[in-house]
C-alpha cells in the first residue's frame, strides 16, 4: 500500500505501526452491527433506519460477527 512505510524505509511492521498509532491518537467512535442483521437489512443506512447500527467508544470489545466502520480524524 502506497504511504506504508516507516522511519528509515522500513515497510511491514513499524509501517503497521505508524498507521496504528495515527489511527489510536484520531479515534472518534466505532459504529457498529452484527453481521447477520447487515445481511437482513441489506445496507448499512437500512441497519441505521431499523436502529441495529450502534456507536462504540475506544474500550468495546469486538465481537466475532461485528462488522464496523470506524470514525477517526487525524
């Protein structure tokens, strides 16, 4: 991925972590829904209309089955 890349060139691991830590410092919220109640509703606007799309703080502990767009600004 274009932009991956750490201090001194190095790819992989320390880009992993320049990314992490932009996204750790920027975090906004996670909204989130159970995969089976995406794939009912079909969209993730039809999740919100039908209230199964929730907001998460930094601390929810994701679940097997979460799907999650999360909000950050860097």
């Amino acid at each position: 991925m274009p932009g991956v890349v750490g201090a001194g060139g190095d790819a992989g691991a320390q880009g992993r972590w320049t990314i992490h830590s932009d996204f750790e410092r920027g975090f906004i919220r996670a909204e989130l829904v159970r995969w089976d109640a995406l794939l009912d509703a079909g969209s993730i606007a039809a999740c919100r209309s039908r209230g199964t799309l929730r907001l998460e703080g930094k601390d929810y502990p994701v679940q097997d089955g979460d799907v999650i767009n999360f909000r950050f600004n860097v």
